[in-house]
C-alpha cells in the first residue's frame, strides 16, 4: 500500500501541470462537442481521447508506476485502449454526434473526474497523496461518460475494457484503501447495462439466438448481481471504516 501512495505522489508532484492542461482541453472539447460540433472537434476529441489513454500508459504506469508490481501490463491494457481510439479515428466507427441520450446519467459521469480529488479531501488525505482527475479510473468515468453522450453506436471492445478495469478499480478499495473508486464501479453497472442494451437492439431477431428480449432480460439479471456485489463490498468497506 505504502509503494502505491507513494507513487501517486511522485506523480502528482511532478505532473499536476500537465494534468491540469489535460483536465481543461478535455472540458472544452467537450463543451464544443455540446455546443458546436464539427468533424474538427469530433477528430480533436478522438486525439484527445487516445492521447490521454497513452499518457496514462506511458507516464502514469511507465514511468510513475515503475516501482508497482505488474506495471507493464497496466501500461499494456491502458495502450491498447488507446490504440483503439487511433483505429476508431481511423475507421469513422463512433461518430461522436450527440444522442441526446441518458444526457443527466453522462453529465454526472463528466463531473466524477473532479469529485476523485474532493473525495480523497473528504477522507483526510492531501496533496500530492491523493487522486487526481487524470488517473486510470477517474479517465475511464468520463470515458464512459463521453460514449453515452455521444456514441450512437457504441464501441463493445472498449467498453468491455472499461468495465473490466471498474472491477479491477473495485479491488484496490481493499488493497490500497482508495474508497474513491466506488464511483466508478457504481457507475459502471448502469453503462454496462445501457452499452449492452443498445447493442442487443441493432441485433436481427431473425437470426438471434436467444432472441434479444431473453438476451436483455439476462442482461438486466447479471446487472442485478453484479450492482448487489458492489452494494456488499461497499456496505463491507463502510462497516470497516466504522471499526477503524
């Protein structure tokens, strides 16, 4: 636990700058995805987007994360996100138009970033040891934010990825004691939940088998159990903090 704070530290020592650079390009080229959107803005925020996936690859894991076990291959997942970004802006995948879709569920998720370091205020701890909006899971929450706001159809490898990353962010509440990750295994849940949906429905009934009626009922079900395992851990963790 201690290497992982103290790495965190170092990191936000060194690099609160260039998160803050980070943190404002990608409130404004959301505003303008909002407000004036344009295939310019569309490709800048796919740029963005990638970018920031390999800054979390390169510098968070690489280079900050060094003295962490399994660095590598975090810096190896947080890569190929990335790549998945530069092969979407290749490919014209997501088209990044507004939904007008779970427009309050994905405005939230746009704010979790800033609510990471308020959180970690709120449980005594203090700069640099403390999260910062440009960590692993504090990306994926606007991540998943942006996907919902603005992706019609939406990436099914990606937000795979990121809903496996909510399950890993859920274990470093016990390893490392960083309580401020529930917010995006909480999140996780209902976009998983609404990804899949929307991917269910662009299936033929035809040719679906089960049909997409049974394949979003299970879908609601495995939702169900995976928001009452988090509710446990969360509860568990709380009666914890209670001891202490």
């Amino acid at each position: 636990m201690e290497t992982f704070w103290n790495t965190i530290a170092a990191y936000n020592a060194a690099t609160w700058p260039a998160q803050l650079l980070l943190v404002l390009s990608g409130a404004v080229l959301t505003l303008l995805l909002y407000k004036r959107p344009s295939g310019a803005v569309r490709t800048a925020m796919k740029i963005y987007m990638a970018l920031l996936n390999f800054w979390i690859a390169g510098v968070y894991y690489l280079v900050y994360g060094e003295p962490r076990e399994y660095h590598t291959l975090l810096a190896l997942f947080w890569a190929i996100m990335g790549a998945i970004w530069i092969y979407d802006l290749a490919v014209k995948h997501a088209s990044l138009e507004r939904t007008g879709h779970h427009a309050l569920f994905a405005g939230v998720l746009f704010l979790m970033p800033l609510a990471y370091p308020l959180c970690s205020l709120a449980l005594g701890r203090s700069f640099p040891m403390m999260t910062s909006p440009v960590m692993p899971c504090s990306v994926a929450v606007f991540t998943i934010g942006l996907m919902l706001a603005f992706s019609e159809r939406v990436n099914i490898i990606l937000a795979m990825f990121l809903c496996h990353w909510a399950l890993i962010g859920l274990s470093k509440v016990y390893f490392f004691g960083i309580p401020e990750d529930y917010l995006l295994a909480c999140s996780v849940v209902p976009a998983l939940y609404l990804f899949f949906r929307e991917y269910i429905r662009m299936l033929d009934p035809a040719h679906s088998k089960p049909g997409p009626h049974v394949l979003n009922a299970l879908l609601g079900i495995l939702c169900l159990i995976i928001g009452g395992f988090f509710t446990f851990t969360l509860l568990h963790q709380l009666n914890l903090f209670a001891e202490i």
